[in-house]
C-alpha cells in the first residue's frame, strides 16, 4: 500500500497580540543578506497515543499555542521586503493539517526520503513566487492511524540558522506545555551587530544548481562506532579528536576516494585533483566572551580546508579539520569583532561562491560542504506528548554536501550525505564507512 498524506486543513496563523509600531520595520543582518531565498526543514516524529483523541488534541494545541510563541518571534510572522529588511505586521505563518494512512511504525521501519518530503509543506512554488509574498513560517502536522505525529516545519532561511531553528522549536513546545524558559526568549539584534549593506538591498543571492544527478543517503554511526573511530583516528598518542571532526575526517575520506575513483574511471589514468571541504561554524560559541544561544538570526560562518589524494588518510583529515577550525577562529571570528567585520563576511562569502561554482560549473575540484546539528538540543521538544523519537532534516538534493545531527542514543551521529550518483555507488563500497555506519537503519521508537 502506497502511503498517503492528505492534506485536511489550511489556515493562516497570526501572532496573538499585534507588533507594536516602532518593531514594524525590521532591519536583516548583513549575515541575513548573503543567503538564497530558501526554506530549511525540520521533521520531528512522536509515538502514538490514543488515536481516538491524539489528532484533536494535538491540533489544538499547537494551533493555539503558535500564536503566542510567533508574538515572541515577531520578525517570523513578516514578509521580506528587500534584501534589508522585513515588514512585520503580523502577516502570519502557514498552518497545514494532514492525515497518513498508516502507522507511524511503517515510515520509521525504513525512511524513504521521497515520503519524508510528503510530511514537510510543499515550498517549490513559494520559492519560485514573490519574495515578498512569501510567509517565512510553514507548519504542516501529520497525523497517522496509530495516534502517532510528525510536524514538519519550514523556516526562512533569511530569518534563522540552525540554532536559532532549534530556540524558536523549543519555545514553541515550552510554550505549549507553560514551560517557557528565559532562553527560550528571543534576541533581535544582530542587525545592529552586523549591519546590513544598503548596496545588497535589491539583490537576492541564488542558489548554483547541480549539472548532474544527485542521490542521498541517510546513515548513522551508533555511539560505540563514534567512540571506535575516534580511537582509530587519534591512535597512539596522538590528538583526540571531536565526534564531528572524526566523522567529517571519514564522510570526506570516502568521498573523495570515490570520486577520485570514477574520473580515474573514466578517464582510464589517475588524475591529481585538489579536494576542498568546508565546515559551518556556529559564531555564538566562537566569540569572545560567547553570545547567547537565543539571538535569533544567521551567526554563522564556515572555514576552509584542503587536501591531496596523497593525503586521504582519516587521521591527516582530522587533524587538517582541527588545525583549520583554529586558524579560523584565531583570524576570522577576531576580525568578526573588530572594524573589520563587514570586509570579513564579505571576503568569505566570495570565497565560498568562485570555490562552489568551480566544483559545480567547472569541475575544477572536488567542493564538499558540511554541517553540522550536533549539541542543537532538537530532541528535547516536548508539546505535551513526549520527545521526539526521531529529527532528521530533509533539504535539497544539494551535490557534495554532508548533514551531520545527533542520533537520538546519546553518542551517535547521523548523516544525512548527497552525492553524484555515480560517486555514491562507490561511496557505499568504502570498506571504512562500511565499519563505523550503517546504512538507513530502522528508528527504534
């Protein structure tokens, strides 16, 4: 039987009190600035309860809780106005209902990525609208047969990174259940820390399309395989290394091999080829003193690190990621806080788009991106019927990119990787990836 989401109800969501004037008009950082229009998703699954009522109640709470926490979060119930700022007169946020016509166990046995993407709102012809028509909040709750749900939410990312994702979630779910925290709290002022450039006011950046197909592949590394391979990599006294460094050092490894592979392949010679990988930085935890982690915004950076087919080996990799992300925070997150914070995100963001469009448009080299959701307390979303049994994030088929976030064992790490579907083939035969992860296993709930 085919799964089925039948969308049941449409509504518009507006904040529970109106914004006061002198907050009416709110100005974008100059992070904000530099980003596509487009939406960053978040699933979150719960277990079921009785499905006589669990629908019901469910929706009711969260369409009555919503407004309240979008009143907190004013700027999310606007509109873009320009590439400098959104107009926030309460225009609201995008509510969808939808009912699936099986138990929740079915979609967890084995996640498919095209019936993921049924539980998140559909925003391919929003992206293609008016910018300035768009709601920068979509919400769509799934309900299935068993009492079971998933909301799918979908959020500008004009208006949020992951962090500030992960702050408006759980003030939603405290606000739901009166557990509201200070932290929770939102911070509207990074426009004043970073100001937005007048000359970027009518220029939205786009998105580099890939030329060839991509596939993508969810896997997850159990907290004992994380542990493993972190010993693996530091070896006999050498450096520890993080979770994340140690599982970015294997994703590029094996990806880089397999690639190198395939030109090898088609080429029928070995061709030396530079590799390049980039890694997001969340500047709250950068700066000095630390920023909290409830400024809402985009505050984050990403630094640079390359290798050699001579040097696709974890533990150089690990040790390149470490040496590079100090590097980064030494020069670049000191220029952040200094005269020089305009010319610095500038210099980055150009650096990132020329090395994006020679690994897409010229394949000049071989560009890999990664993020990462690790300690985003995502899993700690409670609307009143539990945390989540499973987050996972469902983006765009965006070539050489790697999404890291925590599994829900304390310890482990999922991925969820795209690649050309021909450097996949041979990404999923790398006897490393092979020890430390699984592929698509069955979320236990």
């Amino acid at each position: 039987m085919t799964i089925e989401v039948d969308i049941v109800k449409r509504e518009t969501i507006k904040p529970s009190s109106p914004t006061p004037p002198e907050l009416r008009h709110f100005k974008l950082s100059l992070f904000d600035q530099f980003y596509p229009i487009f939406y960053t998703p978040l699933i979150l699954f719960y277990a079921g309860s009785d499905p006589s009522e669990a629908a019901q109640e469910k929706s009711r709470r969260l369409t009555t809780s919503l407004p309240e926490v979008l009143t907190r979060f004013y700027p999310f119930a606007g509109r873009i106005v320009d590439n400098l700022s959104l107009g926030c007169v309460d225009q609201g946020a995008e509510y969808l209902e939808a009912v699936v016509n099986c138990d929740l166990s079915r979609v967890l046995k084995e996640p498919d990525t095209a019936v993921l993407r049924t539980f998140l709102p559909a925003t391919a012809d929003i992206e293609r609208a008016d910018a300035t028509t768009m709601p920068l909040v979509l919400v769509q709750a799934n309900f299935f047969e068993c009492g079971g749900s998933a909301i799918g939410l979908c959020v500008m990312h004009k208006v949020a990174d992951a962090e500030a994702l992960c702050t408006f979630v759980n003030a939603w779910a405290g606000t739901a259940t009166g557990a509201i925290t200070e932290a929770m709290i939102p911070e509207f002022r990074t426009a004043s820390m970073f100001p937005p450039l007048d000359s970027l006011a009518n220029s939205f950046p786009s998105i580099v399309p890939a030329k060839e197909k991509c596939v993508r592949r969810r896997f997850l590394l159990e907290s004992s395989k994380v542990a493993a391979l972190r010993k693996r990599i530091e070896g006999p006294g050498g450096p520890a290394s993080t979770a994340v460094e140690a599982v970015s050092a294997l994703l590029w490894k094996c990806s880089a091999t397999a690639s190198r592979k395939k030109k090898a392949n088609l080429n029928k010679m070995e061709t030396p080829r530079t590799t390049m990988l980039s890694q997001t930085v969340n500047l709250r935890r950068r700066m000095e003193p630390q920023l909290p982690s409830n400024l809402a915004g985009n505050l984050a950076g990403y630094f640079l690190t390359r290798a050699d087919e001579r040097e696709m080996e974890m533990r150089v990799l690990a040790v390149r990621l470490r040496e590079a992300l100090e590097g980064y925070c030494e020069s670049h997150v000191k220029r952040l806080q200094g005269d020089g914070a305009c010319a610095a995100i500038c210099e980055e963001t150009k650096e990132f788009g020329e090395l994006l469009g020679k690994s897409l448009v010229m394949d000049e080299m071989d560009f890999y991106s990664c993020t990462s959701w690790c300690r985003f307390p995502f899993y700690e979303a409670d609307f009143g019927w539990g945390r989540p049994v499973w987050a996972c994030q469902e983006s765009a088929d965006c070539p050489n990119f790697f999404m890291l976030m925590d599994a829900r064992d304390s310890g482990g790490i999922e991925v969820c990787l795209t690649l050309r579907e021909e450097d996949m083939a041979l990404f999923e035969q790398d006897p490393d990836l092979l020890e430390f992860a699984s592929l698509n296993p069955t979320i236990r709930g």
